[in-house]
C-alpha cells in the first residue's frame, strides 16, 4: 500500500442537505472509498487504479436540477495521505466524557480515549450520527453485554463498548477498507473482546444483548427481521444513520416486529433511537 495513489474529489454543494447524503451514496456505489462532509459539501477519494474518467456519469445527483454542485479534483500520493488527513480530520470530544482522537493529537483529559488512524473509512466521530451513537453507548449499561456494531466503520463505537466493558463484541461491515482499518483500531486500542467480521447482515448467527446499527434507513429497514432475530429479549436496538422526516417510517418497523421505543436524540436534523425488545 506504500505507494498506493488516490485521487481526491472536492465537491461544493447548495444547498447541503439532504444532497450530500445523496451525493455519498451515488459516489460509495461507484467505488469511492471514503468521504469527510465538509462546510461546503464534501470530499471523496478513490484509488487512481479503480477511477476513470467517466466515474461521474452515472452520479444522478449531479444533473439535479434542485441541487448546484461543483467540484474539482487531483491526484494525491500515499506520502501526502497523512497531511491530506491532518487537514480534514480534528479530534472531537463528547460530552467531556469521551474523545475520538488521531495519534498525531494531544490526549484529553477524558474517561475514555479512543485513538483512531483516520484513514479512509466511515465513523471518526465527526459525523453527527456516530456521535449520537457514542452518547447512547456513554448513557447505558454495557457492562458483560454481547453487542453488534453493525456497519462498524472504523470500529470506534465497538471499542467505546469495549471500554465499558461489553463483552464478547461482533463488529460488521460489508466494506473491505473498513473491516481492515477496523482490525488495526481495535489493536491500537489494545481491545481483547472484539471479533471484527468482513460482511452484510447475512452473516449474522449469534445473539445480542445489544445492537448497534448506524448504517443507513434503507438497510436499517431492509434487515431489521434479521437485527430482532438476532436480539436477546429484553436486548436493545439502537439505530441511526437517517433524519428525524424517517422517524415514523422506521419506528413502524421496529414496531412491526415487537420492538418498543425508548428514547430519541436529535443533532442537527439527524435521529438516533433507542428500542427495547
């Protein structure tokens, strides 16, 4: 990977919401690995070995006539990848309890230090719905709980639960760059009780005292029969990656199949929720 090049794409987006959601979807189908949501819209890289120059034409979001969308883009070598990052990626620190950091940051003075090489992969923290997530996980009993951090990211919420001493802990995502960044952020958090597994909701087999899923609404309601099935009674679901407008749609779900809600957090128009099975 030493002399890996990546070409970063920088997008302007007016107005933001909900076109940058859209617009991350559409580029992850056409192969861009990772995105950082900017002030101004967002950034998305690609290897230069699977990018051509017609990557954008199937990009619908782009010919919208509701959204104006501009971007430039340039090729970027592995050696500049750590600077590259530096620029985008800032330690954030929630509710003065927990901080999600870079090792190239200063520690904080919190209960849990989380330390995460920002390389290209979803769930630094900065993301509003990983940090609602990382606010449920801080206000509940974790403590010899199984769990499932599905869609897990970098890992970061499967190591928080760790730190509060879950135990044994499945950490799941289908992306093949984030299963292998979540491998080495588990052992840089020196994490004995996380199995990290390359995959969807089809390789589900065990049963939880407590999901995580911070995916997105239409997986989150493509697999929710399987996210129950896999949930022990009593066990709780917490689900994010959508926007308040989506509450009903997945609240019906969950209800659908017994689950019984608990609580909501809101930031910024993005919902996470709490059910209890």
């Amino acid at each position: 990977m030493s002399n890996t090049i990546y070409i970063g794409y920088y997008f302007k987006v007016k107005p933001i919401q909900p076109a940058v959601e859209i617009l991350i979807a559409e580029l992850g189908y056409a192969g861009f690995e990772s995105f950082v949501e900017t002030e101004e819209g967002a950034t998305a890289y690609i290897q230069k070995e699977e990018w051509n120059e017609n990557i954008l034409d199937d990009i619908q979001i782009l010919n919208s006539d509701e959204f104006e969308i501009t971007f430039t883009f340039e090729e970027i070598e592995q050696t500049n990848w750590n600077e590259e990052w530096e620029k985008n990626f800032n330690p954030i620190v929630v509710d003065n309890v927990c901080a999600v950091r870079a090792p190239f940051h200063d520690k904080f003075d919190t209960q849990y230090d989380i330390i995460i090489e920002p390389k290209m992969s979803f769930g630094t923290g900065h993301h509003e719905t990983t940090h609602m997530m990382i606010q449920h996980i801080l206000k509940n009993d974790f403590k010899d709980k199984s769990v499932l951090d599905m869609g897990c990211g970098t890992g970061v919420l499967a190591i928080l639960a760790e730190m509060k001493g879950a135990k044994p802990i499945d950490a799941i995502d289908y992306d093949n760059w984030c299963y292998l960044n979540s491998l080495e952020n588990v052992e840089r958090n020196n994490c004995e009780n996380i199995t990290v597994i390359e995959g969807d909701a089809s390789v589900l087999k065990n049963k939880y005292d407590i999901i995580i899923a911070n995916i997105n609404r239409n997986i989150l309601m493509q697999d929710m029969e399987t996210y129950v099935s896999c949930l022990n009674k009593n066990g709780l679901l917490f689900l994010s990656g959508f926007y308040a407008d989506d509450i009903p749609m997945i609240q019906n779900e969950c209800e659908k199949h017994l689950l019984k809600f608990e609580e909501k957090l809101e930031r910024n128009n993005w919902v996470s929720l709490k059910f209890i099975n």
